[in-house]
C-alpha cells in the first residue's frame, strides 16, 4: 500500500465502481441506518426478558457499538473500500483474515435478505389475508435487486426515501411518548412511573438476555463505510457518520427503550404480539397510530432489504478484486457489480425457500450459523485497528482524518466488551449453538482462508 500524499483525500480501492452517490445519501444512509428491523421488531423479546432494566442493556450494547464504529471509521476514511472492515483485515492481518471476515460477513447479509423478505411478506399478507407470503417476497426481491443492477444512485435514493421516513417516524413517536409521559398529551394520563418499579424482574439472567438481544439489534451499521466508497468524498461521509453515530444510537434506541417500558407494563403480551413500537403507540388510544407504525415497519424491513443486497454485492465485489472468490462475481458493467447484485439476490430468496421447504432442520441450522457473525466481525475490526494505527501515523503525520479515542485503551476494552458477550453467549442455552455454529463456520472459512493463501504464495 502506497502512501497517501499530506493533504490529497486517499481515493477508494474500488477504481471500476462508480462513485454516484452524493453526500445526501450517505448522510441519510448514516442517519437511517441505524434504524434498522432489529430495533421494531426484535426489541420486544428483549424487553419481556429485561424489563424496564433493558434501558441499561441498549446502553452497554450501544457503548459498544460507538467504539466499534468509531475504529471502524478510522480505517475506511484512511483506506476507503467496498470491501470495508474486510479489506482492513486484510491489511492488517493477512489475506486469510480478510477472507473469512468478508464471506462470514456475506453469507450473513444473504441470509438476513431472506429474512426480512419474509418478515415484509408477513406483515402484507396480514393486511391481505389469503395471499401467498412467497409471492410478496419474490416481488420484493425482483423489485430491490433491480433497483441494484441499475445505478448505485437508484439504491442511494431508496435508502434516502426510506430512512427519511424512518427518522421521521421514530422521532414522532418519541415526541408523543414524552409528551404522554410528561402529561400533555390530550387524551391521555401520564403512567409516571408505575411501569419502572420492577426494573429488573428476571434479575440478572433477565438482563443477560436482554444485553444480547440488544446487541444484534445493532447490526447494520457498517453499511455506511461500504457506500462511502461510492461517494462523492469518501472521507467525509465517513466522518461525519461516525461522528454522530453517538447522538444517533442515544436518542432512536435508548431513548426509544425508555419510552416504551414507562408506556407499557414489561410483561404485556402486546410487545410481543404487536411489536413494542405497536403496542406503545397502542396505549395511548391514537387512532390508527399502531397501523401506521405496521407501515413503518414494513418500510424497514424494506429498506434493510435493499441495503443488505447492496452491501453483500459490494463485499463479494471487493473480495473477488483482491483474489478471494470466483472472478464472475467482480464483473462490472456500469459501474456496477451485476454478478454480484445477482447471485447474492438469489442465494437470498434461497434462504426464504428453505425456511418452506426445510423449516425444522437445514433453515434453523441457517440461522444458528450466523447468530454471532457480527461479533465476528467485530473482532476482526479491533484487531485490524490495534495494528494499523502506527501504519495510519506512519503514511499521514497530521494524524487519521477519525481518530479512535483514548488509543489503544478503549480498543482494548471493546475487544475485553467482545469477549464478555461471547462468555455470556456460552452460558446462555438459546444462544450456545449460534455461538458454536458460528464458531464453526469460522474456523472452515479461516481454514480455506489459509488454503487460498499457501496456494497463492506457491504460485
């Protein structure tokens, strides 16, 4: 790697890819990104467990996250690429590192694909009853992996419109959840706070439960420095994203968390049944309000949908150009990686098609194998920026365009962060065999990781 001249933005690895989206884009993909289909539709479960005490667990999950990105940001407004935290791995580690980080990274956003191509599909069929749930999530797959083979511009304004309605309707809802808690809002009582005494009902296994749900609902965020490659200023996009990834994950899920366990009792089957987003909404007798959210859902389902085709195209994409995959995948014809857009669109509604065909076997298999994959991920990230920050000094003396905190402090406490939720993975039954079957798949990746490598170096 070259170094980068004092002064002179450093240019994205991925030279044949566009560079079509603008600085609009990506400040909204940052901003809506964090507003992900984990946060309405898995937050529930963790709330029945955690109780009001689920505040805390987003609160230590989110700290987390905030060092992730931050190291995160560091590198890729360094060495901006598609390729993103793999690419760093790469550099940093070793070939090796960067193969079984990227194809862990991908076969976890293929599968996430089908997933929220079925949770959409069941939302719409609850709307049209009798109507087959394949049939929406087909249509939705042809729709977003079009909208990919097209320009990266068609994607940039998808998740402009989607995230814009997103940040608009999480910022209503908290606007009407404290004016209902503070007592103004007509037609309502304040609950003041009859719903917090119990605060940790479960006790500490509650919270356990709880601090893991919250941490996967978190994923996602890494989006924004894959699309930053394809902006117009890649270093700025990053670090302006990063930078305010802290307001961003306090205000939409913290303080969404403490909104809706003041608004409704943490044993409610509603949070469940409805949705904690729903079932807040429906407490306070807003007409149609929780239908309204349903939309909102749909919406982020949506929009995780098309970014997730987006981000595992891309990932696939910078792996092939730097020699670790089929060289069909890095075919690009208008700026954009079509192979790619393709067959991570199609092993996508393949997952969707096993969960009807193998429901009881090969599909929860599927799921177990990247429960823990972002974690994975995150691993490698701190590792990567622990051993490419003198490298980073080295190449810019003026310092990185994003300076990780407190360096290597905080990085090692995000990595001590790692381990504790791997140890609390382990002990937890459900979570166990996700953490084994992840495990697993990264142990065979790293593996054919090292392969690859040896048979490149002998060549």
């Amino acid at each position: 790697m070259t170094s980068t001249p004092v002064g002179t933005p450093p240019k994205a690895d991925d030279a044949s890819l566009t560079h079509g989206l603008k600085q609009r884009h990506l400040s909204m993909i940052a901003l809506g990104g964090v507003i992900g289909a984990g946060l309405f539709v898995g937050s529930g479960a963790g709330i029945a467990a955690a109780g009001p005490s689920i505040v805390v667990a987003y609160t230590l999950s989110g700290l987390l996250v905030m060092l992730v990105m931050r190291m995160l940001g560091e590198m890729s407004a360094a060495y901006p690429s598609s390729g993103s935290f793999s690419a760093h791995a790469e550099r940093a580690i070793g070939p090796w590192a960067g193969f079984t980080a990227g194809w862990s990274f991908w076969v976890l956003l293929c599968t996430a694909v089908g997933l929220e191509g079925i949770g959409a599909a069941q939302i719409v069929t609850g709307w049209l009853p009798g109507t087959p749930e394949w049939v929406w999530v087909l249509l939705f797959m042809v729709v977003f992996c079009g909208t990919n083979l097209a320009a990266v511009k068609n994607f940039g304004e998808f998740e402009f419109w989607f995230a814009a309605l997103k940040v608009a309707a999480i910022t209503l809802f908290l606007v009407l959840g404290v004016l209902a808690i503070a007592g103004v809002l007509p037609g309502t009582d304040s609950p003041g706070a009859s719903h917090l005494t119990d605060f940790l009902p479960n006790g500490g296994e509650g919270l356990v439960v709880g601090l893991l749900a919250s941490v996967f609902a978190y994923g996602g965020l890494e989006t924004v420095t894959i699309a930053a490659a394809e902006s117009e200023n890649p270093v700025k996009g990053v670090a302006s994203a990063v930078r305010t990834a802290m307001w961003r994950i306090a205000l939409f899920y913290i303080g969404s968390m403490a909104v809706i366990v003041t608004l409704v009792p943490w044993n409610s089957k509603e949070l469940v049944e409805k949705g904690p987003y729903v079932a807040a909404l429906d407490s306070l007798g807003i007409p149609g309000a929780g239908q309204l959210m349903n939309v909102v859902v749909l919406v982020a389902l949506l929009s995780a949908m098309n970014a997730n085709i987006y981000g595992s195209s891309r990932i696939a994409y910078s792996l092939v150009e730097r020699g670790q995959g089929p060289r069909a995948l890095g075919r690009v014809s208008g700026g954009v990686p079509r192979p790619a857009v393709l067959v991570s669109s199609l092993v996508g509604f393949g997952c969707v098609l096993l969960s009807y065909w193998r429901p009881d076997d090969v599909f929860p298999w599927l799921l177990n194998m990247i429960g823990a994959v972002i974690l994975v991920v995150w691993g490698f990230i701190a590792v990567s920026q622990l051993r490419l920050r003198g490298r980073l000094e080295r190449e810019a003396p003026e310092g990185p365009a994003v300076r990780m905190w407190a360096f290597p402090w905080l990085t090692w406490v995000a990595l001590a962060g790692m381990v504790t939720v791997f140890v609390l993975m382990a002990r937890e039954p459900d979570t166990r065999v996700q953490l084994y079957s992840t495990g697993a798949m990264t142990l065979v990746l790293a593996a054919a990781g090292h392969a690859r490598q040896r048979r490149r170096s002998a060549g």
